[in-house]
C-alpha cells in the first residue's frame, strides 16, 4: 500500500507543477523560434487552455520572427551588421546600467536627500529596463541568426 501511494504522490506532484508553469512571454517567444512554433500550432487548433490575449500575443510574436526572418533572408550582410550595432548599444546599455547604480549607491552612501535617491532609483529603472530591452533584441536576432546556421 505504502508504494501504491507514493505513485499516486509522484503523480499528482507532477500534475500540479505542470499546471502551475508560467506561460512563455512575448520575448521568450521571440528568442524561442521552436517554441514559438509549438505556440502557434496551439493557437490555430484552438486549443481551450489557450486565451485569445495569449494568442495575440504569441501572434505578434510570430509576426516579429518573421519579420527578422526575412531580413536576414534578404541581406544576411546588413543584418549581420545589424547584430554589430545591437551589440555595441547592448554594451553601452549595460554600462549605463552599471554607472547609475554606482551612483544610486553613492548617494545613499552620503546620506542624500531622499528626493535625489528617489530620482537616482527612477534613472536605474531607465538604465535597467534599456538594458533588458538590447539583451532581448540581441538574443531575439541571434535566435534567428542560429535558425540559418548548418547544425
């Protein structure tokens, strides 16, 4: 009895973790073009765990991944270049990010005023989200960079 019930554990343990899984974001997506796939097919069998909201998105999504597709497609060069310059901003963005933290701490370190610590907070959240955004864009063109490359 005692194994029959640690089955019945395993199981429902499973069950419950695969059912409280994250749906994948718009940017996992976009970095994701296997997934993305699996996403759409969902969405075209109109599968009932799937909302119409999650749909949009994972459609725009697809629309995003076809259209860097088709950029790298017809001018593998220039995008190439592309990844270059989204590199460099990544690069600036993730010291930027670095640089306004320092100086967020610095302020608190001297006991600033809590109106220009709350304006320092305001720009690292700035610098910050900048950063995501070129990690994302950066990883989104190499996903679609690895899709063109011979395994």
């Amino acid at each position: 009895m005692s194994f029959f019930l640690k089955i019945i554990s395993l199981c429902f343990t499973v069950v419950a973790l695969t059912a409280c899984q994250e749906k994948p974001s718009y940017n996992y997506l976009v970095q994701h073009p296997l997934e993305l796939k699996k996403a759409v097919e969902r969405c075209q069998s109109n599968e009932s765990t799937t909302t119409a909201a999650e749909c949009d998105m994972v459609m725009n999504a697809a629309n995003k991944t076809m259209m860097l597709l088709k950029e790298q497609e017809e001018n593998p060069e220039k995008f190439g270049e592309k990844i270059l310059m989204v590199e460099l901003e990544y690069i600036k963005a993730k010291t930027a990010s670095k640089q306004t933290e320092q100086a967020l701490a610095d302020l608190k370190a001297k006991h600033a005023p809590a109106a220009d610590i709350k304006l320092a907070e305001a720009k690292v959240q700035l610098a910050n989200k900048a950063y995501q955004d070129k990690c994302d864009e950066k990883r989104a063109m190499l996903a679609i960079l690895s899709l063109s490359t011979p395994q």
